[in-house]
C-alpha cells in the first residue's frame, strides 16, 4: 500500500470529542438526517447559535488516535472536514485555534460570514452547501488529491459517521478511519451502495 498523501480529518467527533457528535454519527440519526438535510442544517444553527449565546468552547482531542494523523511529518497534506461554518469552528475552539493554522485545507459549511473569516488563515478555505454523508461533501478533496497527484489509496478519511466513511470508501476509494467490516456489510444492505459513482 502506498504512503499517505492527505488526510482529512472530522472536527466534530475526532478533533472535537462531544457527545453531540457520537449522537450525530449513530448510524440510524446519520440516516435519517441524510434524508432531510434542511432538518440537518437548521439543527447546525441553532447548534453554534446556543454555541456562541452560552461562550461554549471545547478542547482539541489530544488523543493518540487524532495525534497520530496530526504529528505526522511524513503526510504532507493534513486538512479538515466539517459541516460546522468557519466562524462556528472558530467559536468552538475559542482562543486556541492553533490546530487549525496547521491544516493545508479547512472545507466549512457555506455561510456568508466565512469570506472576512477566512482572511486569518494562509490554509486554503473551500465552502460547500452539501452536507455529510452527501458525496458531493467530498468532490473538491477529490480534485485536490488529483491537483497534488496522489492516488485514491493515498487519501484518508477520518470521520466518526459510518455512513460517511463507507461513501469515501465505495464512491472514491478512498481509504477510511477507523473501519469496521460489519458496520459496512450493514449499510450495503441498506441500499446506499447503489446509487452512482461519483464523476471522475
């Protein structure tokens, strides 16, 4: 298997270990907010509005697991995937956002508040109005894979939501963390598996 190319990595739930997010990731809630994403999204709002009304702040993951992606120079490319907008991923880190000045990419969900936000940061900063697990959450990771010319298998995925991983998995060949066989056997019978490839 070839090395590492780029890794993106989740905030909510693997930079980021909130018990919002382990309720996010559970397969039968990713499912259901897959189907309706406005739901998704206004749920987002409110979520980093109750964020910033009540100074909520989080500390990064220091564990060995995220650490492991992090703190390896041999991985040239480290960024993040979020649905959360830039200036909510922000306000959740509080003063500290060093984490995110070491990230080569940050992909935000798009607001309008993210285009003054994103002049604090020499990281490239990509917008998108998809949400996860949708796959075209991932169609500008596969341009820039293809843009630094690293192949598929030199992609990582690390995200806590199943239903996400196995759409990096099967629709990019991308590989995943962490992988668990049965949680994919589950999600091909339920269907997901056969809807079209994503575009070259």
């Amino acid at each position: 298997m070839r090395a590492l190319m780029i890794v993106a990595l989740d905030f909510d739930g693997i930079i980021n270990p909130s018990p919002l997010a382990k309720v996010a990731s559970n397969n039968y809630v990713s499912g259901t907010l897959e189907q309706l994403p406005g739901l998704k999204r206004v749920i987002l709002e409110i979520v980093e509005f109750s964020e910033a009304l009540l100074d909520v702040r989080y500390k990064a993951n220091d564990g060995m697991e995220v650490n492991m992606f992090l703190m390896n120079d041999a991985i040239p490319f480290k960024g993040i995937i979020t649905d959360r907008s830039l200036v909510g991923l922000e306000r959740a880190l509080g003063e500290d956002r060093s984490i995110l000045e070491r990230m080569n990419f940050i992909q935000v969900r798009h607001k309008p508040s993210t285009a003054q936000a994103k002049r604090r940061y020499q990281s490239e900063i990509w917008e998108t109005k998809d949400l996860k697990p949708s796959e075209r959450v991932l169609y500008r990771l596969a341009t820039f894979a293809k843009e630094e010319k690293a192949e598929p298998d030199q992609v990582m995925v690390v995200d806590d939501d199943p239903r996400f991983r196995f759409m990096a998995r099967n629709r990019f060949h991308f590989r995943t963390y962490p992988e668990d066989v049965e949680e994919v056997r589950t999600l091909e019978h339920s269907g997901i598996a056969q809807h079209t490839m994503a575009p070259a």
